[in-house]
C-alpha cells in the first residue's frame, strides 16, 4: 500500500501523541532549525539529503518537514524516487505547525 503523499499537521500531531518515536525529518536550514523544530525530529538540510539518504528509515513511514511545505514536498519525491515508500509531506510545514498546532512556538 503506498502511503498518501501529505498529512496535516493536526493528522500528524495525533499520530506523535501515540507514537511520540515517529520520524520526522526537518529539511530546512540548521539557522532555521535553531529558531524552531519538532521536538524529537531530525534536522537533515534538503541539499544534504542525498549524502545522507542511509540516515532515512525505510521500514516505516517517515514525515518531512520545512518551512511552508515546498522543500520537504520536492524531498519526499526525491525519497520516494529512491525507495523511501514512506516518506510523507507534512502540509504547511513549521508554520501551519505553529498556527495550529503550537500557538506558542517560534515563527519566522
């Protein structure tokens, strides 16, 4: 079964809430990173990504994440591309994170 290619914040916060180990992996810049993050997420820079592809679990699906969802949309083809299945986008990336899920946390 291929996995659907996004999910909303809301779907995705669900799911960290019962299975807090659930992997996200953050595409965006270590400087944008250190403003906010995922607690828990993996912080692997989009133009890193494919020096870096052994790094992705392929045995489960794996959410990608940057700023507004267009990085981590072109990194979840480029992981689905080479077999990561699982790889998922998470819609509206940090910022719809921080508006509906995070009022508190750190926008940019």
């Amino acid at each position: 079964m291929t996995e659907p290619f996004d999910i909303a914040v809301e779907d995705l916060a669900a799911r960290l809430t019962e299975a807090p180990a659930t992997p996200v992996i953050d595409v965006r810049e270590p400087w944008e990173y250190a403003i906010c993050a995922l607690d828990g997420s993996a912080n692997i820079p989009l133009g890193e990504l494919t020096g870096r592809l052994a790094e992705i679990p392929r045995d489960q699906p794996v959410y990608v994440l940057c700023h507004h969802g267009g990085r981590s949309a072109q990194a979840v083809r480029w992981l689905r591309s080479q077999g990561v299945a699982g790889a998922i986008n998470i819609a509206g990336g940090i910022d719809r994170w921080a508006v509906a899920v995070a009022p508190g946390m750190a926008r940019y």
